[in-house]
C-alpha cells in the first residue's frame, strides 16, 4: 500500500458517500495501477474490496460498491428465509404433536363412555 493514498474529501463527495454505506470502507488511490481501490477498516488491518479502474472519481464507484452490497445481502436475505421456514416447520410440528396427544386424550375419555371421569385428565387440555 506504498504506492496508495487515501482520499478523504473530493469534488463530489464520494468518500464520504462511500462512508454512508458503510462506515469502515476506505477509498484509495493507487498510483502505480492507476486506479482507485475500496478497503475494509477490520481494527488495525485494512481488508482489499475491489478495485475501479478509473482516472476520474465519479458515482458509478458508488453504484459498484452499491452492487456489490446488495448482492451479498440477497445472499444473506435468502439463507434468512431459509432459515425462518425450517423454524416455521419446527413449529408447526409441535403444534401437531401436542394437538394429536390432546386428541389422543379426548379420544380415551370418549371411549369410557357415559360414566364420570373421576381422576381427571393426564393433561390439562381444557
């Protein structure tokens, strides 16, 4: 990172845009390649994003980091759903155990006939 050098400020106000998507992501210059490169501020180290190789610092950077997020965010927002509906079965699951045992109860009281059922049920169904 010798040959890079952060942008703090700009015409247009993207490294502070860049910020207001995420608050850790670094812009830098490279020199060397010509081009300008999005970091990560993980604590001391800084995490390589991707590069846009350009002259100019314009809002389409905005929009390729802007993609990017979003993308893994489908990712995220998918394996969330995935997620959501196995509890949903989970649920649903034991809302049927516990109906077909209540059943199962009535079905055995039902069964004794007309008679009173003096010790009450295994389980407080009513």
């Amino acid at each position: 990172m010798k040959n890079c050098y952060q942008i703090e400020s700009d015409v247009f106000n993207i490294a502070k845009r860049l910020k207001l998507i995420n608050a850790k992501y670094l812009l830098f210059f490279n020199k060397k390649l010509q081009q300008f490169e999005v970091f990560l501020q993980n604590g001391y180290e800084k995490e390589f994003c991707f590069s846009f190789k350009s002259q100019y610092l314009d809002c389409s950077l905005l929009e390729k980091v802007r993609a990017n997020v979003y993308k893994d965010n489908d990712q995220l927002i998918k394996e969330i759903e995935e997620h959501n509906q196995k509890l949903e079965q989970a649920d649903e699951q034991k809302v049927n155990d516990i109906s077909s045992y209540k059943l199962h109860q009535i079905y055995k009281y039902a069964q004794g006939g007309s008679k009173e059922f003096e010790m009450g049920f295994e389980d407080n169904w009513i």
